[in-house]
C-alpha cells in the first residue's frame, strides 16, 4: 500500500495532551492563512490513540478527511487537533458530541448524528474552505 506525501502542518494536542489520553470529544480543525474551519469531531474512550488513527487513515487516504494529493501537499495548511470536552461516561459523551457536531457543522461531517459525507462532498467542503482562505489574501 502506497503512503502519501503529506506536507500540511499537524499540531497535535498542544495544550492538552495529557488530558487527552483518558476520554473526551475533540476536534480536528483545518487551518489556513489566518482562517479556520472544524473538520471533524468525535468522540472516544481513548482520545490519542483515536487521533493518532485518524492520522494513520489519513497518511494511507488523503481523502479520508477530504483532501487530495495538492491539498495534502500544501505546507500553508495546518490540521489541529484539539480536546473539547473530557467526559468519561459513553451515553453522556455521544450525546455532547451530536450536539457539537448539530452546532458547529464540520466540513466532512453530514450533520446526521456523527455520520460523516461521502468522500466527494468532503473534497468539495474542503477545497471549497482552502479556495476562500486563498482569495482573501
């Protein structure tokens, strides 16, 4: 299996990545150009280890997020994750993480329940939000 060249920047749980170890909702946002857009978030009992497999899927399918083999490449752009919320009880974390999801309509993210777009629909979300950092300039 072939592995992707990936030249965006990762910050991954800078300020909380000790709090992120247990469980909690957290959010991968995507940054470019002074502009910012949540892209994804979840929910897990064990916060890093979920996060460092959302990378691994990543690196092996640019578009497991909604980017393509120039978007991935684009060292002007920076994927943070980030802790949200530790909540350690699973029914009242799924139900905080539907609400986050409901509110802040993540790009890859369908808005039903945690359902996330087809691979299509992710690439036109975020091609969409790098195009607009882009010409703002």
């Amino acid at each position: 299996m072939k592995k992707t060249n990936m030249n965006i920047k990762i910050e991954f749980f800078q300020e909380d990545l000790i709090k992120a170890i247990g469980a909690g909702i957290y959010e991968i946002s995507v940054h470019k150009n002074d502009k910012s857009k949540i892209l994804y978030i979840g929910e897990s009992v064990f916060v890093l280890v979920r996060c460092a497999s959302h990378l691994y899927e990543l690196s092996k399918n640019p578009g497991y997020f909604g980017f393509t083999e120039e978007t991935i490449n684009d060292s002007s752009v920076t994927l943070k994750f980030r802790l949200l919320e530790k909540i350690d009880n699973k029914v009242l974390r799924k139900k905080r993480e539907k609400e986050l999801i409901k509110e802040n309509q993540p790009l890859s993210q369908s808005g039903i329940s945690d359902y996330q777009k087809s691979i299509e629909d992710k690439i036109s979300s975020l091609t969409s939000f790098l195009n607009d950092s882009i010409d703002d300039i």
